[in-house]
C-alpha cells in the first residue's frame, strides 16, 4: 500500500512538474469567449491559465510595466501590431470583429431612436476612454466623422476604462446611450435597445491575440492560440456576438 501511495504521490508530482501555468491578458469585452475557450483548454491540456481583463490600452501598459505576460488577447489588432513593431510578437492571427452599436437605456429610447439624436440637448451620453479600450478609440473615429463630434462631447458626462463598465451605466440609467459592442446590448435584453451606427463612420476593429516574446512556455503558449483560432474558437466568439473575420 505505502508503495502504491509513493507511485501516485510521484505520478502527481510529475504531472503537476509538466504542466504550465499561462498568463494571458485579454479585453474586458471579450471575457464571455475567453472564459469557455479556458476552461476548454484546462481540460484538454491540463496547464493552468491565468486571465487579466481589462481595457486594451490598460493592459497594454499592464504588460509594458511588468514585461512579463503569455498571451494577449485584445479588442483591436492595432494594439498587437503596436507590440510587434516592438518585437514583442512571436505570432499573431485576427480572430473576430468587435462592431460597434448604440446602447440606449430603454427609459430613454423615446429621446434616442436614430445615431444624431446623441447630439440633442439634455442626452446624457457615455464614451469609452480611448486611451484605455478599443472601442473608445472607435467611438472617436465615428464622432469626427458624423460632423457631431462637438454637439455629441458636449453631452459627455462620463467616459469608462471597459465595454463592460459602460455597459452597465447604459443599464443602470447613469447615461441614456453609450457607444459600446454589441454583445452589450445582446446580454441585456430589455434593458437597453440597440441604435445603428450609419455606414460609413466607422471601420469594425478586429479582435486578435498576440503570443509575447516574454512566454515562459512558448509552446503551450501557441496550443492556447491555436485554439482561439480554431472552430472552436470560432464558434465560441460568435456565440458571444463576434462575428468571424472574413
């Protein structure tokens, strides 16, 4: 018995020995695929992963003060094309579009029924902080181009540092409308109602991910990776509202 008991005991240290432990940072917004693809590869892989979420941008800086990081997931390429000018980037791939829409609190759904009522007098609006996440940068690029940009900032009264938090102050009432993603106004049905943004203003980002130079395990790194961009990884994107880049 006592023999048996060291064989398991040594078979579990060899085990706990071989398997990783990956740091990954991955937009707030994208949290609902990024948890199901994890706990698919936990179980597929036996390495542990652990996730960061946050605004792009602040994780971006999060990796840059640490230098320390696996793989990074976030809501625009621009941000891995950023890291791979730095050389930071053992590879990369798209992985789903992150399109923008208006949320608008269902209270206020008589005042904002089309994108140019954001502009109207009294329309308490919430932004993204460009700095901080993708779609704040998106956000910017759609008010230069509506030629609303100054009547819309005038009804600024709050900018977020995630999708996720403005999301919850179109919800919770604290603004009428936000421009955020989709899956905010999917995941909250009745609740909010979704404006379109007109064609034209905008381009979708592109989600994407980033294995880092800095990976204390590069291959399990590339497996994690080769999962989100799997049909798997697909599929659990889309069912999260992001669609498959073309």
């Amino acid at each position: 018995m006592k023999r048996l008991l060291m064989i398991a005991a040594l078979s579990l240290a060899s085990f706990q020995a071989a398997a990783a432990e990956l740091h990954v940072y991955a937009g707030a917004g994208l949290r609902e695929a990024v948890d199901k693809l994890v706990e698919t590869y936990r179980q597929q892989s036996g390495n542990q992963v652990v996730v960061e979420y946050g605004g792009s941008g602040q994780l971006l800086a999060r990796f840059k003060e640490t230098g320390k990081g696996d793989v990074f997931i976030p809501g625009s390429m621009i941000y891995v094309d950023g890291l791979e000018k730095d050389g930071q980037v053992l590879s990369k791939a798209p992985l789903a579009v992150h399109g923008a829409v208006v949320a608008v609190n269902k209270a206020a759904a008589d005042k904002v029924k089309v994108f140019a009522d954001l502009a109207k007098p009294g329309v308490r609006v919430g932004l993204g902080d460009a700095q901080a996440m993708a779609l704040g940068r998106t956000a910017e690029v759609i008010l230069e181009r509506s030629g609303l940009k100054d009547a819309i900032l005038a009804n600024v009264v709050t900018r977020a540092a995630t999708v996720n938090q403005l999301g919850l102050y179109v919800v919770n009432g604290d603004v009428d409308a936000a421009i955020v993603g989709g899956p905010e106004v999917a995941k909250n049905v009745g609740k909010v109602v979704g404006v379109e943004i007109p064609d034209g203003l905008y381009e979708p980002e592109i989600a994407g991910y980033a294995v880092l130079k800095t990976s204390a395990d590069p291959a399990a790194a590339e497996s994690f990776a080769a999962l989100l961009r799997s049909d798997t990884g697909k599929q659990a994107f889309a069912q999260a509202g992001f669609p498959p880049v073309k």
